[in-house]
C-alpha cells in the first residue's frame, strides 16, 4: 500500500543496485556456462550442477530472494545432483541445441580495427547454413554493410548513438572489479582447460575474456592508485560503500566533537577574560584604597603639625 507514497533515499537505490550488480557478475559467468555447455542446469551462484527444482526457482530472481534460492537450502550441500538440460535446449525449441554455432564479439564488432573481421565471421556461419547460406550477399559487399552500419550510423541505432554518459563514464570499486576478475578467472581456466582442448568456441571465449580480464585490471589498478576517483554515485559494492558510510560516522562525530571544543574553549575564554577584567579592577581598588589611606595618614600629619604650633 506504502509502495509509491513517498521517494526512498537516493542512498538506498544505490544499496539495493550495487548488490544486483553483484550478483551480474555471477549471471554473466552462468550464462557463458550455459551455452558453452549446452542448457546444463547449474547453479548461478556456485556454479555448482543443480535440480530442474532449483534451477527454474533461479530463472525468477525477481520472486524469490537471494537466501530463498541458497543451494545448499534448496539442494543440500551433500546431495548428489545428476545432469540435466534446459528443455529448451533438448525437445527442439533451439534447433540443433544450445551449443553456439559461433562465438560473436560486439565490442569487437564495433571496433575501427576488428569490427570488419567480425563481421566476416557472422556472415560465414550464416553462408555455411543450408538455411541461409543462399540469401547471403556476395563477401565483396561485407565491408560496405560494416561500414554503413557502424561507421555511418545508418540502420539501427548502436550503443554509440545512446545519449548521455558513455562507458567509461561508469566507475566500480575494487571490491566489484575484484568480483568480476574472481569470475573470469574461474571461466578462463576452465574453458582453457584440458576437457576443452581443441574446441574452438572455447578458444575464441578464452581469447575474449583474458582481453576483458585485461582492461578490468587496469581499471582496478587505476582505482588502487588512487587515479580514478570514486563518488557516492558510483558502483561501490556493499562493503565499500559500508566502508564509506562507517567513515561518514566517524567524521560527523568528530566534526561535533570539534565544534563542541570549540565552543568550551570560547567560554574558557571569556571566562579568562572576566578573570582578568575582575583582577584589573581588584588592583585598581586596591590602588585607589591605598591613595586613600595615604591621603588620610598625610592629612593626620598635618593636623598633628598644626596644633603643635
């Protein structure tokens, strides 16, 4: 009922989006798992193989919280879980299953330099498919469709012409950079592995995340550094930005400590001011009571002098 009545924190949107960027990390290295290994239902979290059970909890993130979809809660830590696959991938829905025909780069398809490589490799899959290889336009004419496409921004628009900030706009914390190297580590050694030796969509994966893992590290190395400059608005990841907020405690407090000195230190002042305005006034009393007296004593000594005349 409470739902739209009033704005939340700023603060709180970012709490709550930089524990979902958290758990992107983990989803990108699932969905990678997913197609290389053709729809086999694992875990997104563990990456651990899971029960149909699980895994169709997991494909509604938005229904079930992070600790409901636990899988040692759902699955249990010692149960043995055999092999299954996204029906998807197996009663025909993807025709010839899930494993990818080919891996695609879209960064590297944007790239002034590779993007008309990748491009070719599109358009040899889909020259190579008896479904499609017929409607292919001849490969001399491969190189123009790049170029107008990308280029010359005609078509579609791109994630170039998206207004606003661009990527590098975007600044994380090492502790979302660490994440996310954490994950490309695990796929990296496991798709250059032995039980992958020779395939080539896991040579062309590998290839392409050692790139990312590369700029992720020089990103965190700038972070480290202290070159890239971290604000309240950017992805600070759940124990930064508990850090930050700890830090934010410590220094309002000292702030009121500072003020509340200085405000005792002003009235130290002001009473040492009324001391020595007191003592001011104690010896000038005491000077005019001693003129006084010696007023009086000289004015005796001269009565005394009178009548002995």
């Amino acid at each position: 009922d409470n739902l739209y009545s009033t704005a939340p924190p700023i603060e709180d949107f970012f709490v709550w989006r930089d524990l979902r960027v958290m758990e992107e990390c983990h989803w990108y290295s699932w969905f990678i798992d997913y197609w290389m290994e053709g729809g086999l239902m694992r875990d997104i979290f563990t990456h651990k193989i899971t029960t149909p059970e699980h895994w169709y909890m997991l494909m509604m993130p938005t229904v079930y919280t992070r600790e409901e979809l636990d899988y040692d809660l759902v699955v249990g830590p010692d149960t043995v879980v055999s092999p299954s696959y996204d029906p998807h991938c197996t009663n025909g829905d993807v025709s010839e299953s899930c494993v990818p025909v080919a891996v695609i780069s879209a960064e590297k398809l944007r790239d002034e330099n590779e993007g008309k490589a990748e491009t070719a490799k599109i358009a040899q899959v889909l020259r190579n498919d008896d479904r499609t290889g017929k409607y292919v336009i001849a490969q001399q004419a491969w190189d123009c469709i790049w170029t107008e496409l990308i280029q010359r921004g005609k078509g579609l628009k791109t994630v170039y012409q998206r207004p606003g900030w661009v990527e590098s706009d975007y600044n994380f914390s090492a502790e979302m950079l660490e994440e996310m190297i954490h994950e490309l580590d695990r796929l990296i050694n496991k798709y250059g592995g032995p039980d992958w030796n020779g395939n080539d969509n896991a040579i062309r994966v590998v290839e392409l995340l050692v790139w990312h893992r590369g700029l992720i590290q020089t990103e965190l190395n700038e972070v480290n550094a202290g070159v890239r400059k971290l604000n309240g608005r950017d992805f600070l990841g759940p124990k930064e930005r508990e850090r930050r907020r700890q830090l934010k405690v410590e220094e309002d407090e000292a702030e009121k400590k500072s003020n509340d000195d200085k405000e005792k230190k002003d009235y130290i002042k002001f009473f040492d001011t009324l001391e020595s305005k007191a003592r001011v006034y104690k010896l000038a009393e005491r000077g005019k009571s001693r003129l006084e007296h010696k007023a009086g004593t000289e004015a005796d000594a001269m009565n005394e002098t009178n009548k002995d005349s």
